[in-house]
C-alpha cells in the first residue's frame, strides 16, 4: 500500500510542478525548481526499499504518459 501511495505521490508531484512552475523551466524538462527531487529524497529516507520501489513505479508512470520512452512497447512485445 506505501508502494502505491509513494507512486501515486511522486506522479501528482511532477503533474503540480509542471502546473506551478511551467515559468521557471530553462528548457523542455530542465526546471529550476523540481519538487518530485523533494520527494524522492523524503520517500527513500522515510521508507527505504518501499519508497524507491514507488519512486521507480512513479516514474514509469511518468514517462509513460509523456510518451517519451518505448519502454512499455519492449514489454509488450
């Protein structure tokens, strides 16, 4: 259950931060301030294995929905 609320905490995170902070973005995914690094940092301190475990299912959301990996398509395959 930790595993999925850090995945779903680090996905949200990333989602805010492009809402929030879209002005400050040097360039296409370069931001001067990134709260999922925030978050990360806080979920593996607190939580060990289960957090980077969530984080790296976060993640894999992330890209996934960006479009910007195959991935997923090498599983499928």
């Amino acid at each position: 259950m930790l595993i999925l609320a850090v995945a779903t905490i680090y996905f949200l995170g990333f989602h805010a931060n492009e809402v929030l902070f879209s002005y400050l973005e040097h360039h296409r995914g370069a931001h001067w301030i990134f709260l999922p690094a925030g978050l990360r940092l806080l979920s593996i301190l607190l939580l060990g294995a289960k957090g980077a475990v969530g984080i790296f299912l976060g993640s894999l959301l992330v890209t996934w929905q960006l479009g910007e990996s195959s991935l997923m398509g090498n599983f499928i395959e």
